[in-house]
DNA sequence: AATGAATGAGTGTTCATTCAT
DNA sequence: AATGAATGAACACTCATTCAT
C-alpha cells in the first residue's frame, strides 16, 4: 500500500482494507501510523541483518565477505519490489523522520561494511590509504543508486549482474597493486 | 522550512509566514503547494546545469570535466544547506512524485555524467569494458550518499576532500592500466 | 438550517452542529456538501409522489384527482416550513444545478399532472382545446406562487383554502361548457 | 456571468473580467459583490415598470391592459436569456434575501396586477368572487413557470403564443358568465 | 479613474485516533 | 480480540475586499 501510494498518501483506513482488518485493529497492534512504516522498516533491516550475519561467518575473506553483503543487498530488494520502493522513498522521507530513527540503520549498514573495509586492509587485499567510511559511502551510494533506477523506471533487473558491475569498479577502485596485478 | 520539517509537515500558512506574505498571497505564485516544491526542485537543477555546462566547456579532457561535475555538485549543496536536505529527502518522498517529477531531472544529470565518461573511453583513458550507465551511477551514488552522511549527522563537509576521496576510488576504478601505471 | 440561512450561507460545521454531531460524521453520511442538500430535495419529492400516487388510486376521475395533488402539494409544504423554504428558493440555487439535478424532479411532477389533465379531457370534462402542458404549468405555476407568496412573508397560510381558490380560477378555465353549466 | 455561473460561483474576479475590467474597477460602482447583483435586478424591474406603465396608459380596458402585461412580462424575458436565468434563479438564491431584498419587487409587480383585476372587475368584465390577490398570483405563477419550463431546457420560445396559451386558460377563469357568451 | 497585487478570514474535506459495543 | 462509527483538529485553497501606485 505505502509502496503504491506513498506514506502520506496511504490512510491508515486504506492500509488496514488492504490487510483485511478494520481501521481500529490496527491500533491493536500499532501505536500509531508513523509505527506501521517504522516497525516494517525495522523489521526488513532485522531480516537483513540476520542474513548477513549468517552468511558472511561462513568465510574469512574480507572480499568474499563484500561480495556476500552486495548480493544480499540487491538479491532482497529484488525479490520484494514493494519494500525496495519503501526502501527508496518512504525511508527519506523527511529530515527529521531520517535522523531520528531510519538513518539509524544505514549507519549500522555502514559500520558493517566499513568492518569488513578495514578487515581487508589488514589482509592486504585493499589499500590502505583509503578510509574505510568513504569505501563503504562509495559502495553503499552505488548499490543504492543501482536500485533506485530498477525502482523508478521499468527496466529489468538481474542482482547478480548488477552486483558484478559495481563490484567490478569499487574492487578496482580499493584493492591493492599487488592483488590486482 | 520544507528542509526542516518536510513537505508534508509543513502546511502552506507556515511557509507563507516564512516568506512574510499572507497564505492567499502564496497561491499568486504556485499553483498548488505541490508546485512549490517542484519549482524549487527545478531552479535548482536548472542552476546547477547552466553552471556545469559553462564550467565543463573549459576543457576537453574528460577526466577534467568529471572533476569539475564531482566538484559542482558537492558545492553547490555545501553552499546550501537547505537546499541539500531537500534533495536528500523531499526529492524522493514518494514513488509517483519521483516517477513523474523528479526522476527526470537525476536522468538528466546521469545522462550527463554518462556523456563524459563515453568520452573519456573514446580518449582512452577510462576503461571500454565497463557500461557508461553503470559507472555514472556508481558516481552519483557515491556523491549521493557522502551528502547524505553530512546532512544527516553533525559531522563537517568539506566538498573538496571529500571529491578527493571519492574521485580516488571511482577514478582508479575505471581508468585504463597505462593511464594508471 | 439551509432553510434559515440559504445553502451557500451555511457552513457544513453548522450543519453538523445543529444535527448534533461532529463535522467529519457528515461525511459518513454524505459524499459531499451538495448531497445533503440533493439527498433532502430528493426523499421530499420520493415522499411526495408515494403519497399522491396512493391517494390517487382512490378514484378515476380526473378533476377528483387533480383536487387530490393540489391538496397534497399545499399541505406537504404547510406541514413542513424549513422544507417549503428549501423548495422554495434552494431548489432554484443555480441554473446549472437545477438544469443537472432538481428540474427533472418538477418535470416528473408536471408529467404527473399532465397525465390527469389529459385523462380528463379524455374524460370530457376538461376542455380538448388547451395543451395538457400549458395546463399543467399554469396549475404548477399558480401553486407555486402561492407557497412562495406565504413563506416570503408572514401571513397564516390555510392550504384547503388556498387549494380551493386556485382550482376555482383554473376549473373554470378548463372544464368544459357542458360541464360548467 | 452570473447566468451562466450562478452568482456564488462567479468570483468578481470573473465578472470583472468579464466586463473587461481589473477587479478593483468593479468597486468604484459597486459597494459589494451583492450590490452587483441587486443593481441588475433593481435595474431591470425598473426599465419594466416603466414601459408597462407607458403601454398601460394606452387603454382603459382592464382585459387589454392584462394583455399588455403578460406580452411584455414574456418579451421582456425572451429577448435577454441571461437576464431570465437570473430572474429565474438568483433572484430566489435564500430566503434571507427574497425577504429583504427581491419579494419587494414581485410585490410590486403583484400589486400593479391586482389593481388591473380589479378594474376589471369594476368594469363588469371579471368575475367578482375571486380575490384579486389569488387572481394575480395565478396569473404570475403561471407565466414565471413558462418562463421557467424555457430556460431550463431547450425548447424554443415564442413570447406570443405562450401570452395567448395562458390567457386563455386564465381569462376563461376569470370572466364573468355575460363576457363569455 | 483605474489597476491588480496582496490580504486573511472562511470553508469543504480528510483522516489519525478513540472507544462503546 | 475485533469492530467501525464518531470525532474534531488540521489544512489546502478560494475569493471578496482593500489600497498603494
């Protein structure tokens, strides 16, 4: 619903028809609208983090391990177009909503990204004299752009693809002469 | 006052107050309160694209002009506050508004972008075997996501450090091993 | 309340407010601000020809008939100020609205009325030479002009009375010399 | 304007317009948006009480004066269209202000014709157990209607027959038993 | 006299939220 | 637990009127 119409535009009684219920059970279980957005949000994140975690245990290469992250990324919006637009929109909607509560996430994104950054340059397989907060920014902001052009306009979309292109540059960009030659 | 509380939390006798005029007086000059913020969304983009073209037709070289565009987009939002929470949020508020309004503008500037770094194959000093498309948003991406950082959080920005550090990955990324050797 | 004060001199929260509820529940009620006054225009007149078609079935002759609507159309209104008020002015608010809405409610009337004049010309107690339309209009008409006269002004107003000068002047005007004699 | 509008829905803005004006003009000849319409109204019963009383004078026979009446009562309406969506609308838009503004008029016109009646009856000529009020008021509401039955539909309007039409009917009402033979 | 930009009070309508059932 | 009728604050927008030019 908030995906097709957008947040603003979705009244609570729109959203509690879609889901089958009338309009005061969805205060049996939210507190509020603004509750309905934030605890979809926070459980996508949660979904994600869980995954993440999980896969990335499986291997100690900090480039498998970014790989692994990339993939998830796009394999799980691409698979939920709704919440990939929600992901892309709802989630900036406003400056005070984004600082209070869905930057929150991202920042938490990052660190995990940047930890696997840093973890790669202590392998030597990433330069060093990059940041590791500007790596994950690149990295995160391409990804995130490659899903907002799936998003706003009608082409098709193949993560694995996608995922090889921008991998293709950032691994280029960061890794060490001697790993690359 | 939209970059502080968001469109849809600011009603339009807040933003007449704002501008010292009465309501009524507003609706002299927009239509709609949609379109006051689609005006906004458009001056800006139409500045910042007279300003690039002008800046971009000193040189020829490629890599030149990509510095120049990194550069253009990080200032003009470093300049204006304001105007880089309003392209960090309400540009993006909701599927349809991007759809039919603001995403245009993105693909103009990608467009651009994409332009420059074709050239820059042509000239060879930028890779052949990456797609254009891919390489330009990867870039804004990264830029995108550096002024979210900033505009989000309290931290400083520096737009000339920070086109440094992105133009640092990108570029190595994507040029050509006899520029880069 | 639209009888006192007119329909566009009557804010739908004084609406509301004088029956008895919050401002939003007209709106469970009513689709908008016109359908009220529609709604009540229209279950005045389906009101109005249930009654007359029953009390017309009482008889087959026509000028017994014509006496029966006559009396109805006077005591429906005498019953019911606010609602001759309303059918007396807000019925005829625009040329657009009664051209889209409240005209055809008359023209059923008239058509109604025209059945009967022609039934008793028909019958041979109603002169053949005049048009059941002009008929009609002038009964409607001379009615009408009576309401109006009352509820402009303060007289007591008496409907058998008045019922019974008005057919005076239009039976004599009608009925045949045969008949008159 | 206001006959093709409804005067609530002709801002003055558009009439001015209309008259090829700027809005502001409008007030150097008229206090409010109400004396707007008030003045057309004032104005166009003035302009008939003036020829109906030249063309009255012309005769002393009460039945002929009754005549002159209604032709110029349908003429004066057939010839301007606008003028008559009004007088059959706006003229009647609340009671509030038929009471204080508009019933003067028809009270004036009432009056001019129930002195004709009781010429007439004076003369021998119209029956004398008919009130001359309930006379008049037939006799207006049955032409008002006519009136109404043109501009609210597409039928063409012959002033001519209508006159004839009527009379016919209210005339035979009317006359005395001796007139008639 | 004429203008038309500016005003700001007024209003129809929406919708998040509550609560009696 | 679930309902959905009722609420009333909030808001976008209109427009009659004013007044400096």
């Amino acid at each position: 619903m908030i995906a097709e119409n957008g947040f603003f535009h979705s009244p609570v009684s729109a959203i509690a028809a879609r889901a089958g219920v009338a309009d005061g059970t969805v205060y049996l279980y939210f507190k509020s609208k603004d509750q309905i957005l934030r605890t979809a949000i926070d459980t996508a994140f949660l979904h994600f983090f869980e995954r993440a975690r999980e896969e990335m245990a499986t291997t100690e290469d900090a480039a498998q391990q970014l790989r692994i992250l990339v993939r998830l990324h796009l394999e799980t919006l691409a698979a939920n177009h709704a919440l990939a637009v929600v992901m892309q929109t709802e989630v900036r909607q406003s400056a005070r909503f984004i600082a209070e509560f869905s930057r929150q996430h991202l920042v938490d994104y990052l660190n995990l990204t940047r930890e696997v950054i840093r973890r790669g340059q202590q392998q030597g397989i990433f330069r060093p004299d990059v940041s590791d907060r500007t790596v994950a920014h690149c990295l995160f902001g391409a990804l995130d752009e490659m899903v907002s052009s799936w998003v706003f306009t009608e082409r098709p979309f193949e993560p694995g693809t996608t995922a090889s292109q921008v991998l293709d540059i950032i691994f280029r960009g960061i890794e060490t002469q001697s790993n690359h030659a």
